[in-house]
C-alpha cells in the first residue's frame, strides 16, 4: 500500500459554507464554549466544567488523555443544566503534557471539539476586579492563571519573584481556540514597564515573554487584547514559570524505532534542556515532547512528527555550496536559520529522471519561517525554486535533468533568523496520491437517519476514483458506499443508523478513502484541520495530534426519512435513467418535500444533469432522471440529496443515502 504524501502538501481550496457544512444541524446537538479549568495537572482528578449550549442530558465526556468520563453524579441536577456540566476526570499520571482536546456527548449528539492543556502549573482562576496595577490580583510562581478579557477590559496579576530568578510567561488563547489577541506587559511594583511582547513569532497571535529580574520584589503583569475587545470567548491561560520560552522542535521529526535527542526552538531555546525521544515503530504521527529550563522545575510543550524515513539535522556551517550538509534523497531535514540572512545548503545526488517532492512546514508547527527553496545545479544555476503556498508552505518538485550533483538552498524569504526560526522538510518520491479534508469534526446521527459528510480532495498526478469509508463506527451504524469519481474533487459520503441506534455514547471514526494506481492501493485518512481552522480563530500553530479527530455521536430519530432505490444506477452515454426517492413520513409530515443536491452546485460532473423536482404534497414518492451525452465522463461516481420539509415554524432538513451511478459507453 502507498500512503498518501505528507499534509504540508495540502491545496487550500475554497467551497461554499452550503458545503462545508454537510452534515445536518439537529438543532439539539451539544456545543462547548469554554473548559474550567483550561488545565489539568497529571496524576490529579479534577472538577472539569463545561460551558456551552444544549449540554442537558449530558452523559459524558471525552478528553484526549483520559478518554470517557460520566458525568459527575454526586453534583444536583448536574447533566440537566443546558448551560454547563461538570466531571470528575481522572488525569493519568502519564498524560503527557501540552494540547489536549475535549468533547461533551448528550443523548442529543456529540459536541464540537475544544482544546485545554495538561500542564505541571497548579491553576489559579481569575477573581475578578484586577483592573489596574493598585488592585493586581496576588498569584504564586509557578501558577496557570485562567481568565477572561472583558470588553475594554485589563487584567493584572502580582507575584513575587527572587533577585536573579528568569521567568517566562505566555499567554495561551489562539492556541486554545480563543478570539482573544493577547498583548503581555510587565511593570514593577510602581507601574513602571519592564517589558511587553505582542505578536510572538510562531504562536498564532499569542504571545510569550522571558524576563531575568535583577532585584528581589513584587511585580505586576498584565493581560489584555491588542484591540481592547473582550467578551466571554476571549478566555486565555497565562502561565508563569522558570520554563523556556521555546515554539517548537528541532529536529521536528523522528525516525520511528531510534531513540532521537530532540532539541527546541524559541526565543529561549538555549536554556531549553533537550529531550530524548523514541517512537515505537506504531506509534502515531504526531507526539508530544516537553522540556525545562536547565536546573529548572517547570516544564514547556510542543510535539514532534514522526516518520519511518531517515532524518537528516542541519549542521553548521553549511553556508556556502562548498560547506553543504549531505542529505540522501528520501531523508526528511530539520534545521534553523540561526541568524538573520542565513542560508543553509544541502547536496544531494540525482539521478536522471528522477522525481522527487521537498515538502515545507514551519507556521504550523510553531516556526515562523517564510520558507523559500531553490534547487541548484551543480555550476549553481537554479533548477527550480518555490515560496510558500498561501499560510502553508511551499513544495518544491524537481526533476533531476541528468546524473550529478545538487544543491538543495533553503531560507527565510524576508531574510530573517534567530533562535526561533526553524524549518522541516519532507523529501519524498513524486508518485500519484491524494489527501483528503473532511467539512465537519463532529457528526450527531439520527436514530434510523443519515448523516452527510462533505469531504474535498487535493490530486498529486492521480485522476481515478476514490472509494470513501470510514473506520470506527458503532454497532448499528454503517457507512453507504460512496465514491468520488474520476478528476472530481469534491464528494459527500453518508452514513447510516439503524432505527434502534441511540445517543449517550462516543465513537472517534475516521474516514478514509482508497484508489488503485495500477494493482497498487494509494489511500489517505481525511483531515479535519481547515474545519478546525475557521472554529479556533484561524490559529496557524495547529495542535496536529488532533488533526484526524472526528467524534460521532447518536441524535433522537426525526419524524422524516428518505430511501432511493435503486442505490446504483448505471448511466449509458447518451441515456437518461431513472431512480426513485421514498419519503417515510411523521405525524405532521404532510406538505411538500424538497429536494436539491448537495452541494447545490456541480454535485454532479460536467455532462451529466440531474433534475430536481420536489415530492409532492400528500405523496410519499418522486422518480428523478440523469441525463447523459456522448461526453460524459465514464466512471462511477456518488451524490447526495437534501430534503426540506418546512410546516409552521417547524424545518425539517434530512439526506438520502449516497446514490451512485456508473457511466458506461
């Protein structure tokens, strides 16, 4: 099997919020708007509060550290409140620390996802009335201090700190899916400003200060936005310890079976001690990895990939052609622009015809490098250069022209450097592939109903079908056969629940979607990164380990179904077959039902047509027809239909099952 190339490559397309947002909206499903604490210490059990909306029949909740936890019944009437739950969770001792996820389930669905920390800071909650330097709320050191930025709003927080103590503090909000715009200031005990940071390079708009404090006393910082807003979304933890200021790692990944000295990136990365990390050969692509400060207590976070290629680490000096760092092709390269105007060089050996893939990341990990790379030969003439690929960064695709010596150049486009600058690139054969991105993380599925994922493909020199299924599911829920047909990019798959499939319980399912290259399998487990994106405020450093999550929960059955029949119709060019909706009606399902495709537009490929028209009032049926030319695209393919039924103020919004047809000659 051929797994599909790295995510950096992913082509960042833009589709109507008809279609992103595929799967039906119940109206009663979960949604979580802020955690309390928003962290959680190893080896502790914690009282862990959930806000948000519909959260009434809450029955538990999932953390990516602990798993399923109930919720907490010795609390009165805790789960029947629609506005917050509360669960006593178990931390393991093991957790490791850094980003987290959590959702809430209901006997309605399955919440959003939202993010917390596991964290060795005790936590302090915010009190309130710390509005100005004279009335600073006191906090120990170390301490994860969680607060919420009022509209105009400033909140400052005093401590005490010892003559020669170095402290860091960050604030954490993007990162956690916050609309706060968090600006730190540092004053004395008399309100002068000692320092500030706003903006820290590779924190998504957070920010991160280290300050060395020469005299013995009691300080003050403050928190608040850049632009003065404020509302109960914009939530932060600052944390406050003798931990590095560090962004990311380097190298950023590890070979799978070796035991790898993992060093960070940052703005204090030379305090950082490093880490010895060994993924086990199953080990999934993402860990996490903290360190201290050298002699010190507390701990930073990030994570490292991890790969079965070989790593190649950037050594100096290797600014100059006749300085490069060896780099055989198929190994991945960690390293770091160390100061500003730093070029670093790599030779390889090429071969003719040759086809390979340098893949770029660094914003997404937690470096702020703009990447530039060009591909020299060896008289140092370019053979090919690329930037980056909007917030992604760019992949450079070469073509080995003749046998030699090359050199692969990488910088930082705007010339900068420093301790915080480090990069990753995936080298990997040019071969056929996809990737996939699902619409939705979370799916809440009705009783003996349909829910409908959208999912859109980026194509690397691959135009055949892709069979989409998912992996995972329940008992009593299955996923309709669903395929994306040759050169089309965008597909919706269905899934389906039994009648007797009921609410409460969670499952984490991915979707996956397969195709042949030859007798050869190429497959790709879709993302959920660009949905994640837009739900945490665009943050760029994104929590990969979380990239794949999808959490699927049942939802109460409605009062309308659909079935079409047959669920594979086949298509002769030029021929304009039939199929057969079915609605099964409710008590007060009694007008007209209609139907339209989704998404509305282009649901089906280009010399193809399908009419729609709607069922009628009264009537429990409809026949649709396809219709064909003598340039339809051969191939199967898959679509899906939207039902509405308005009465009142009552909408009822249901999907078919994925229809798929086959175009023959």
């Amino acid at each position: 099997m051929i797994l599909s190339p790295p995510r950096a490559l992913r082509i960042s397309i833009l589709f109507s919020a008809a279609f992103l947002l595929a799967v039906p909206v119940l109206g009663q499903a979960p949604t979580v708007n802020l955690i309390q604490p928003r962290g959680v210490n190893p080896g502790q059990t914690v009282d862990l509060r959930t806000v948000g909306g519909n959260l009434a029949g809450a029955t538990q909740c999932w953390t990516s550290f602990s798993g399923v936890t109930a919720v907490a019944t010795d609390i009165e009437k805790n789960g029947t409140d629609g506005g917050q739950t509360v669960y006593h969770v178990a931390v393991p001792p093991d957790a490791p620390l850094g980003v987290h996820g959590l959702r809430v389930v209901t006997d309605k669905g399955v919440s959003n996802l939202r993010l917390l920390l596991v964290d060795d800071l005790p936590t302090v909650a915010e009190a309130g009335g710390n509005n100005s330097v004279a009335a600073a709320q006191e906090v120990p050191v170390p301490a994860g201090v969680d607060g919420v930025v009022d509209n105009l709003g400033r909140d400052f927080f005093k401590f005490n700190a010892a003559a020669g103590a170095t402290l860091t503090f960050e604030a954490w909000s993007r990162r956690l899916g916050s609309a706060l715009d968090p600006v730190l200031f540092l004053y004395d005990a008399s309100g002068r400003e000692l320092a500030y940071a706003d903006d820290t390079r590779g924190l998504s708009s957070d920010s991160q200060l280290s300050f060395t404090f020469a005299t013995a006393g009691t300080y003050v910082v403050e928190v608040r936005d850049a632009q003065f807003r404020g509302s109960g979304n914009h939530f932060y933890r600052l944390r406050i310890g003798d931990f590095p200021a560090i962004t990311s790692t380097v190298p950023a990944a590890v070979t799978k079976g070796q035991e790898t000295r993992v060093d960070f990136v940052g703005l204090d990365a030379a305090s950082a001690a490093p880490a010895h990390v060994t993924a086990a050969p199953e080990a999934p692509e993402w860990l996490r990895v903290a360190t201290t400060r050298v002699g010190g207590a507390t701990h930073a976070f990030s994570f490292v990939r991890t790969s079965d290629a070989p790593q190649v680490l950037e050594r100096e000096p290797n600014g100059a052609v006749e300085q490069a760092n060896e780099a055989a092709l198929g190994a991945s390269i960690s390293g770091r622009c160390d100061e500003p105007g730093d070029i670093d060089y790599f030779v390889i050996a090429g071969k003719k015809d040759q086809q390979f893939r340098f893949i770029g990341m660094t914003r997404e990990i937690g470096a702020p490098v703009d990447l530039s790379m060009r591909m020299l030969k060896a008289d140092k003439s370019a053979l090919v250069a690329v930037d980056d690929a909007g917030t992604a960064e760019g992949t450079l695709a070469v073509k080995f022209p003749e046998d030699g010596t090359y050199y692969l150049e990488v910088k930082d486009l705007l010339k900068r450097g420093g301790p915080e600058f480090g990069y990753h690139i995936s080298v990997t054969p040019q071969q056929p592939g996809f990737s996939l991105e699902a619409g939705t993380d979370a799916i809440s599925l009705a009783a003996g109903n349909v829910a409908a994922v959208s999912v859109t493909v980026a194509r690397i020199d691959y135009g055949g079908e892709i069979t989409l299924t998912a992996t995972g599911l329940p008992q009593g829920v299955t996923a309709t056969p669903t395929t994306i047909g040759p050169g089309v990019n965008t597909g919706v798959m269905t899934l389906e629940a039994a009648p007797e499939f009921q609410g409460g319980q969670l499952s984490n399912i991915a979707i996956r979607g397969t195709g042949k290259v030859g007798e050869t399998e190429i497959s790709d487990v879709a993302s959920v990164h660009d949905f994640l994106k837009g739900q945490w405020s665009s943050l760029v450093a994104f929590p990969q380990p979380l990239r794949e999550a999808v959490g699927l929960s049942g939802a109460p059955a409605q009062k309308l179904r659909l079935r079409v029949e047959p669920a594979l119709v086949e298509i002769k060019r030029g021929s304009k077959p039939t199929f057969k909706v079915t609605a099964e009606r409710g008590e007060g399902v009694d007008e007209q039902i209609t139907l339209a495709t989704n998404p509305d537009k282009n649901a089906v490929p280009g010399n193809v047509g399908l009419a729609m028209k709607p069922i009628p009032k009264g009537q429990n049926e409809v026949e649709l027809q396809f219709d064909s030319n003598d340039k339809s695209p051969l191939g199967t393919f898959s679509v899906v239909l939207t039902a509405t039924h308005k009465k009142g103020n009552e909408t009822i919004t249901v999907s078919t099952p994925a229809i798929s047809f086959r175009v023959v000659e």
